[in-house]
C-alpha cells in the first residue's frame, strides 16, 4: 500500500510590510493631528495598509496610537543614553541633552511641538494606558538626567547645596516646558542662553 506524505500548509499570509515602518508612518500622523483628530482613513494612507492588515497587526486605532507612544519613548530615551553617557563628563552630557532640546523647539521642529506633551494635554486623566506611559516616560528621563548629576557631584563640578534628585525634576520640568514655549517659535539664540543659565545655577 502506497503512503501519501502530508504536506501542511503555513497558516495564514505572510506579512508583507514591514510593522516598525508601518508604526513610524502612524506616529507621524498622530504627531501632527492629535489622537481624536485622527481618522481610520488618514492611518490607512499613512501606512499604505489595508484596514484587515491594519486591524490583524495592531488590532485598532487605540492600539497602534500606543504601538506609535512606545515608539516615541524609546527614541526618546535612546537620544538620552547616547547624550548622558556615563563614559562621558557629566556636565558635557547635561549640556548636550539641553542642547538637544533647544534644537527640538526651535524654528519648524519647535512648531511641531512634542508627541508625547500633546498626548499628555489630550488624554491624561482619561486614558490610563496613556498615563502609565507618561508618567513612566518622566520617570525614566529624570532618573537619567540625576544620574548625570550625582556622577557630576562626585566629580565635584556640582554647586554646594544641590541635590541630584531636585535638579534633575527641575531640568525636566524646565525641557518640557520648553517644548510648549517651542510652540510659538522663540529664536534658537533666547532658548540656549535660558538653558545654559538655568544649568550654570547647578554647577561649578
């Protein structure tokens, strides 16, 4: 008797796009039309997806829009370990990181504004995804940037009488604030010289 092999059949399509491109593309509409402005069709654009492979990959709207936050934290955080690397002077680092920020509220990318403020302003209080990732977003930057600062106090380079962990909540509060000030396009030149006097209140 003759035995036929069983072949079996992958379930399912392939996937066929690449998901981390498809999750940038969402962000950026996100980014600019805020999470309730945004419509199922601006995403389907955007991402050049049908709406079954948009809903089969990320499962909804509400569902990408958190794929695209975590995505904008991790850049986030990675431009902070590359700008507070501990293999760097710490001073060096804490001006890099507000020059960074300068950078991002200045001219076009300061009209722009910030995802991650612009979802705070929109959803928090009434989205308790959102608020887990806001709140642990702040969270991770102000351990970075006080880490920054106790590394420049055993250096000696920080004032007498300042803490790590309250400079480090007022530099954060100070960056993000910069980003609404951004908003309305103050020159390059006005926000360097505020960050660079408010760090210099730090140091030595």
């Amino acid at each position: 008797m003759r035995h036929q092999n069983s072949v079996q059949l992958p379930r399912g399509r392939p996937r066929s796009f690449d998901t981390e491109a498809a999750v940038e593309r969402a962000m950026g509409v996100f980014w600019s039309r805020g999470y309730h402005a945004t419509a199922l069709p601006d995403l389907l654009r955007a991402t050049k997806l049908s709406r079954g492979s948009l809903y089969a990959a990320f499962g909804d709207k509400h569902s990408l829009f958190l794929r695209a936050l975590d995505r904008y934290v991790a850049d986030a955080l990675t431009r902070m370990d590359i700008e507070l690397d501990p293999g760097r002077d710490p001073v060096d680092g804490l001006r890099a990181y507000l020059a960074g920020y300068v950078d991002r509220t200045s001219g076009a990318n300061g009209r722009r504004g910030c995802l991650l403020v612009a979802t705070a302003m929109e959803l928090a209080g009434r989205d308790a995804d959102v608020d887990r990732r806001i709140a642990s977003f702040f969270k991770a930057m102000e351990a970075r940037v006080a880490d920054a600062l106790s590394r420049a106090k055993t250096a000696g380079r920080l004032a007498c009488g300042v803490e790590p962990s309250s400079a480090a909540r007022i530099l954060v509060c100070f960056v993000e604030g910069l980003r609404v000030v951004g908003k309305t396009a103050p020159t390059r030149i006005m926000s360097q010289a505020t960050a660079d006097a408010l760090l210099d209140r730090f140091i030595r």
